[in-house]
C-alpha cells in the first residue's frame, strides 16, 4: 500500500472536511484528505438526471447568516438566486388542498395560535442552552430524559390537533427520523444553531438561495484547486494514534500524520477502528448519533406548470407518503423540477417497495397536490440517503435521549492527536452545509494552535515504516 | 483468500453463533463460522489472572428456566453450583452501610413499598406486550416516545426518593447506560423476557448457578466439538446477497453459501457492509441497538474473607463509582474472588483514568464496604467491554426511544438468504446467555424450513470464483 507522510489528514472530504484543507492551504502545512466515496461532497451531491438536468440531491439551500457559505459562493465564481417564493403554497390536510402564501399555512385560528405558541416555547427553551455544551443547561437532564415526540404529544404543549399534524410533520422532515427518537435536548440543539426552529421551517424568513450549478459543485471546486491533496475511494478503516504521530490507514492509501481531523458524520466515525482504542465516551457517542431516513425524488417536466397555476410548488402534506414538495428549477427556468420527500417511516415503508410501485404511489402523491400533468415527468430521479454505504442517511444526525448528557462533551473534545468536525459538532448553524464548513475551520484553528509551536519543513516525503 | 462453500455460514461465535451451528449439526449440512476475534464466546469470556485463576468476565450466571443452558451443560460435562447468599447482602446508601439477607434491600418500610409498586407495575405493563411483537402493544408508541429515566423520576410512579435511587441504580445496572436512554417500551421486552424484572435483579428468585470452570468453557467446548468449522480472527466486511446465493467476505475468508445467519450484536452487524444495501428498516435498527458501558473487575484475595464477617459479598452502593459487587469464588472456595462493576456514567468517567487512578478508586470503594482488607487483592483484572473491537460495550444493546415502533419489525425478519440471531433478537430470556442460544437455535429453524425442499450433496467444496 502507498504510504505518504502529512501534517494533517482530513477524514472525509464533505464541506467540514473541504473547509479545513482550504482553511490550511497557505499555512506552508502538508495536507491530505481522504474520502470513502468516488466523490466529493459527501451529503452533498449533484447527481445527472438521463436527459443531461443535473439536480443537488442532498444539502442545497444557503440562508440568511451563512456567511462562509456565501463567501465560497463568491471566492469560486457560483452566482446564487433567492428560492421562487412566488405563488401559492398548498398545505394538504385530510385529503382537501388548501392554498396559502407565506410563512403561515392556512389552518384555523386556533390550530396557528397553538403552533405559534409551541414554536415560541421550543425557541425560548433552545436559547437558554449555553452553545457550546447544551448538556450544561439548567434543565438539561430534564430535556434530555424526554422525547421531542412525547413533547409534542402533551395537550399542554400542544392543543390543537392540526397544530400537532403539523408540528409532528415538521419534526419529521427536520430530522428525518420520527420525532420519539429525537431528544427534547437534542432537538433544542437543532433550532438553537440557527435562533430558532423557524430558521429550518420557513424559506422566507431564511431567506433561502440555491446555488447556480448546485451547492455541490462547490464541493468540486474547492477539491479542484486542491489539487491531489484529496484522495478519493480511500475509506478509511483503522486509526492508530499510540506513538508521537498518528497513522491513518485507509483501503488505498496510509498516512501518517502530526494530526487527524475526522470530518465524517458520527455514524461512519463511530465505524473506524481506532488502535488504542477511544475513550468510551467518545465512542459510544459515535455509535449512537444517528442519522434519518429520507428518500428524496426529482421529477422534471418540460417546463415549472405549476407556476402557470401560481403555485410556488411548496408544499406540505402530513399523512401522505411524500409529505414534502419544493421547486428545484434551476435559474434558467428551465426545466421545472420538483424536488419532493419522503422521511422516516414514511420513507421505510417506501424503501421497501419495488421501484415500480414505489413511483407509481410517488407520483400519485404528487398529482393530488398538482394535478395529473405531476404523474407525466419526463424524468425521474430517486436518492434513498440510507443506501447511500458513506452516509449511511440522512441528512443530519439527531441525538437520541440521554446522548448530550451523558457523551456530549466529546463531540469537540480533541483526544490527542485526534480532532473532530462534521456539522453534528456545529454549535451555529448546526446540521446545515454552513455548519459544516464553521465545524472544518474551527477544527483547523485546533490543530495550528497546537502546530505552530512545532514547526517543521514541509513537502513531499516517502514514508518507510 | 481462501473461498469455500458451505450450506450456512454463520457469522460470529458466541453463543447464538455456536448454538446455531450444534442444532445443524447431524443434519448434514456444512456450516462455517467466521469469528472476528481470536476466541469463541463473545460477550462470555473466561481471562487469566496472573496467579493463573481463570475468571468469567462476561456473562457467567445461570438461572431458573433457562433449559437449554443447563442443558449444554450436561451435554459437555460441566458441573454447575449455586450461587452462595449465605451471609448479608450490603446496601450503601448516604455513606452508610446497610446489612440486609434475601432479596429485599434495607431501606425504609416507605420506601419498599414504593420500589415494589414500582416494580409491580413495571412488570404489569410488561406482561402486555406480545413476545413476538412488542411494537404491537396498544400502548406501544406511547410507551417507545418516553423513556425509561423519565418514567423512573415521575413522583406518581416512584413516590419515595430512596426507592428512586435504588431503582435508578438498579437500573444502570441491567442496561449498563443511563435509564434515559432507554425506551421504557424497549426497558420493558427485557423484563418482559424473563417474566418480570425480578428475574434478572433478584438472585434468589432466579436461583442464580455459576457454571464450574466458568460459563465461557462451555463456548469453548462447543466449538471444539465444532472442530474447524470454526474460523477464528475472520472479521466478517461484507455480505453479498444479490444472486443465488450469498457470499459473505471476511479478512480471512470468502464464504459461498445457500444462507446465512448473522450471530453477532447488532452494531456490530450494522457495520457489515450488504450489497446490495439493506431496506433501510434493517440497516437503521442495526446502527441504533446500542450497548451500554461496563468496566468489571475481579479483584482475587488468599480466601473469601468477607464470608468470615458473615457477608455474601453481594452489594449495592449507588452513587459510588463502582456501585455493585458479587462473590464469584470458584466451586473450591479458594481464591476468593470478588466481581466488582462500574456502569454507564460511572464507567465513562474511571475509563477516562489512567489505570493506576481508576485502580485506587476501585479499591477505594470496595474498602468501603468490605474494609481495608479489600485494598490488598492478590490479582486485579480489569475488562471494559466499551475497548472490546468485537463487543464495543456491553453487556445487551438496549433499545433507545422510538426504536421499536419504528425498526423493531426488523429484528428478526429473515431478508432474502440472511437470517438474523443474538440475545437482542430473543423473546425469552431476551439478554441472557438462555436468550442468545434459542435465537440461534429459532434461526436455524427459519433455515432449515426453507433448505430441506433443496437438500443437496455436501461436503467439503472448492470456490473457484
């Protein structure tokens, strides 16, 4: 096996991973990246429909706040343009359509006053979380011994029924997992990494953008201008950190390094072996921060029809098997493409259809909100994230009761030689590409602080065991 | 590597593994077993003290209805004896240690009655659930959305605050992870399994046997019987399962065969890599069955000393960083061995130790409760089933919130030519040794239902690929 000597390596070459190489280019350091996939990007991936449309499949939105995102955006010559908020969104609820614009959906004042109300408190209740250790909030264990779905389940949360259909709807399409697995603590994490759960629900108040090209090629021009520093289909197996450097040995390559940064999500960090083996509480917390199901379709049309009907595309759809819909045309306009979800169970009991049966109950989903013309796209795109073998799902990992309590405290902790990043380790914008990025910087800010008092000449050298 | 065929290949070698391949035994059909580490056993583990006592230091007690365990033991020659309770059992609440006989701690007559109601209803709610589907409980998703931890700190279940400490204590204990991890549907299957918490939190009524030469040497004998079908240090990375068989690729092996069983806990079977993917049910129940955290030490002395004062060496001390302890002297009664515990938060904080720290500690507190004599043991053996590669914690993965409503279905669902074994997967004497052998054995059955219709020729066979 090739062996290269390097003073980082990066483990992973999604946007945390990215970021960090970026953020040492220029620091005179070596660095070599090493990624699973035949890809970059890692949750985030461009995928190419049979009529040559290329749609991101995985994180695609930039918002308000996103400063690195949109930096890189500039730094890499990618335009962005606001989300088409144009028209009527449809909230769908016992089989009737009911159009609305804006943030609000059309249900009965009783029913917004109750989700409004449940909102403010889940937000008042994130902000009293200290960023950097939630799990040192006053009621933290409180909040961590109970689920985001028994929360929700509490008359005296949540009173009305069609606030709960919503807000379960919403918790769901949040995490990708069934709102009972998710920690209150956890969730609080979520909305308080963006000041409010309303930054993740509402487009307009994010002010959501898409990237011309898709967030992705982002990810392929940053790893572009980095050159052969970045390794692909090396996945990684085996971290053995014992001696005065540390060695990482992946299927293609082995590299011994000053410092590893492993930018993967929780699940596949938890899947390497490390030698000696890491302190319980770092592993156990990688074992059990775990990622949603979410299986996600992209249908083109020759053209956005739903426009002509002054529908935004927007829609939500509790109870349905494909509860969420969003306009994904590109900036040209054309084709129109609809991007439309399926999560957690909703996305099991579809996984294990035969793909045949699973579009035709897809598409049937998606003309009771657009009509017939829905069930005719000239293509048709699947991305199951939980068959993805290097996410393993999607698209953030929640935090399961009991987890920020008990094993919070390594998501960060440098153990070693070893860092962490990833945005399940992001205080702001957590779960989101921005976070991501913030989490691969942060983690570099780690390894010079430690480095530079280590300086040594760099360049490229053979490694002999 | 080496390839060969097989009519099963059975993947992992403790006792669901092993018991799966005697019931095959006899029935013509070749099996392979691939190992990932360098011992049968799994979570029974018999290590060597360096006085040369060998101790059991990881499943080692029998107990009332578990047949097939008693059973193995008649058929291989391995005597059985009861656990001794002569003397007083040690209950160290406040600093203070409490002597009490039977299964009744010294606590309060407020407090007893409130941990028996506790219990009483705990196991009322258990006995509803159907064994072969739990999820299917009419409470089921009320239960599986609040945890275990939340329903401890309720005051209308558990109004005394002693009574809440041992049970919390108690607790830790069975899942070796903070009760607020786990699901009170999922903390339910296991009492469920032995037919009441008792079965596994009262000695007495389990009628609690250690085996003679330690439970681990009845693994070893089984698999001697097994002669190579047994392949050691065979780490199992992949399962291709695409075509008319199955082949399932170990670091040291390449197995084809008509069906495989996968024996192993399941994070570890959620780190083999199937081709294609698992339905996502399956892979995401893999990833979220999570083991606890247990350090146990056994500390050997010249003789059971404790016995002379009239102790059993049996005790509980919540709040103290290794808050259990039991008698395991061999049949001969020399040396005297103590088993001492450290579980979930208690274990994550000694882990993070250097070894000399976390030994004074241990001992420390053992002092505490068998005086200054228990500071001068003989040998020390530490085991942190968290640092085993072919454990990652222990002793039973609990099921977290959510868990089962939604994946549980999948845990015992034969996919295609896979079959799944292993305590978790058991409905009787889920978590036991008792249970691990029946899932084995109900695996088997799933197999040969669906073989005997194909009865082929066997012995040994070339794979030529």
């Amino acid at each position: 096996m090739a062996r290269v000597q390097a003073d980082v390596c990066v483990v992973g070459a999604g946007f945390a991973g990215l970021a960090a190489v970026r953020r040492l280019a220029g620091t005179g350091r070596e660095v070599v990246v090493l990624e699973a996939g035949d890809r970059v990007g890692g949750r985030v991936w461009n995928r190419e429909l049979p009529d040559g449309t290329v749609v991101s499949a995985g994180g695609t939105w930039l918002g308000k706040g996103q400063e690195r995102m949109f930096r890189l955006c500039r730094e890499l010559g990618l335009a962005v343009y606001p989300q088409d908020e144009r028209g009527d969104h449809i909230l769908r609820l016992d089989g009737v359509n009911h159009r609305y614009r804006g943030g609000v959906p059309k249900a009965g004042p009783g029913a917004l006053a109750a989700l409004g109300l449940a909102f403010a408190r889940l937000n008042l209740m994130a902000r009293q979380l200290p960023a950097d250790a939630p799990w040192r909030a006053r009621n933290a264990r409180q909040w961590d011994s109970r689920t985001l779905g028994q929360w929700l389940a509490d008359l005296l949360n949540v009173p009305s029924s069609t606030a709960y259909t919503l807000l379960h709807s919403t918790m769901n399409l949040l995490f990708c997992a069934d709102p009972a697995e998710v920690s209150l603590l956890g969730a609080l994490v979520l909305a308080r990494g963006g000041g409010g759960f309303g930054y993740y629900t509402d487009t307009r108040k994010t002010e959501s953008h898409l990237v011309d090209g898709g967030a992705p090629e982002l990810a392929r021009r940053m790893a572009e201008q980095l050159g052969d520093a970045v390794r692909l289909s090396s996945p990684v197996r085996q971290i053995v950190h014992d001696g005065g450097d540390v060695q990482i040995l992946s299927d293609a390559l082995a590299v011994r390094a000053q410092r590893v940064i492993v930018a993967t999500p929780p699940v596949l960090a938890g899947r390497i072996r490390f030698d000696p083996p890491l302190p319980a509480v770092h592993s156990h917390l990688r074992q059990r921060v775990a990622p949603g199901a979410i299986i996600r379709v992209h249908a083109t049309y020759p053209e956005p029809f739903w426009r002509r009907r002054h529908l935004s595309g927007q829609t939500l759809a509790p109870g349905s098997p494909v509860p969420g819909t969003i306009d994904q045309t590109p900036r040209s306009g054309l084709p129109g493409v609809l991007s439309s979800y399926a999560f957690a169970a909703g996305a099991l009991r579809l996984g294990r259809l035969d793909p045949q049966q699973r579009k035709e109950i897809w598409l049937a989903a998606l003309a009771e909100r657009f009509g017939p013309q829905a069930r005719r796209p000239t293509g048709y795109l699947e991305t199951d994230w939980s068959a993805q073998p290097w996410s393993l799902g999607g698209m953030v990992g929640h935090f399961p009761p009991g987890v920020l309590t008990n094993y919070g405290s390594a998501l960060r902790e440098p153990l070693g030689r070893i860092h962490w990043a990833g945005t399940e380790s992001a205080t702001l914008m957590h779960g989101l590409m921005e976070g991501s990025v913030r989490s691969g910087e942060r983690a570099v800010d780690e390894v010079l602080a430690v480095l530079s008092s280590s300086r040594r000449p760099t360049g490229a050298r053979g490694w002999a065991r």
